[in-house]
C-alpha cells in the first residue's frame, strides 16, 4: 500500500504555485542592441498563476504577461507604453507562445519571446525594433 501511495504522488502535476524563474535558450532573431534579459527579467523571480484557460506570469518588478491557456500550451501577452530618447511614444508588445511546451513531469514550459514595437505618437521615430528568442520558464533553484 505504501507504494501505490508514493507512486500516486509522483503522478500528480507540478504546483506552479513555487517560484519560477525565466532564462533565455536561444536568441533567434534581433537586429537591435536591446538586452532580452533585461526585459523578461531574466533570473529574477516569476510567480506562475495557472488556472485554465487562464495563464498569468508576474515579474519581479510588477510587471506581467496574461493569456490563455489549455493546460499543455499557452499564448500570454505584456503590452506597454513608453516615452523613447527620439521624443516619440512607443508601444511594445510582447508575446510568449508556448505551443504544447508545459512539461508538467519537469515542471517547466517552453516558449518562444516576440518583441515587436512601434511609435503610436509622434513623427520622424527611430527604425522598430523586434526580437525573437526562445525562452524557459522553469523552478527557481533555492540555494
């Protein structure tokens, strides 16, 4: 009976709800001189709300993106404005796509990261930039 038991637990699925953290694989595409690291907040902390078919990640600094999901992929989304150094105002959007990448026996996702940006006020902008990495999301190690 003690084996069934422990064998029945190590069915169950990953609590998402333990810290995570996001680090880049690979980076695909980037013309730009833009830190992918920077902007995912790569090695910080990532809380993980998954509750179908809604998937939420937030950031160390508040920051989050929010999709849907039907529990073995996910599409989430972060969009925000800001102020850029040519005196136009930018919107980004940022999207993580995880398309049948939870890996609930390891307890992580893969995802690819698009950042796509474009003046929404102003004239005379800079060039847009956008990125394309791939990206996992996976259990914070706790030293």
């Amino acid at each position: 009976e003690l084996g069934s038991e422990s064998e029945s637990e190590s069915e169950q699925p990953c609590a998402f709800d333990v810290p995570y953290t996001v680090r880049v694989k690979d980076i695909i595409a980037s013309p730009c001189a833009y830190d992918v690291s920077v902007i995912l907040s790569v090695g910080d902390e990532v809380t993980v709300d998954i509750d179908p078919p809604s998937i939420e990640f937030t950031f160390a600094d508040g920051s989050s993106f929010s999709g849907t999901t039907d529990g073995e992929g996910f599409v989430a989304t972060r969009v925000t404005e800001f102020p850029f150094k040519d005196g136009c105002t930018w919107e980004a959007t940022e999207t993580l796509d995880g398309d049948g990448d939870i890996d609930l026996e390891a307890c992580t996702m893969q995802a690819t990261y698009a950042y796509r940006e474009a003046p929404i006020v102003g004239t005379l902008c800079a060039t847009p930039c956008t990125i394309d990495a791939a990206v996992v999301i996976e259990p914070l190690a706790v030293e």
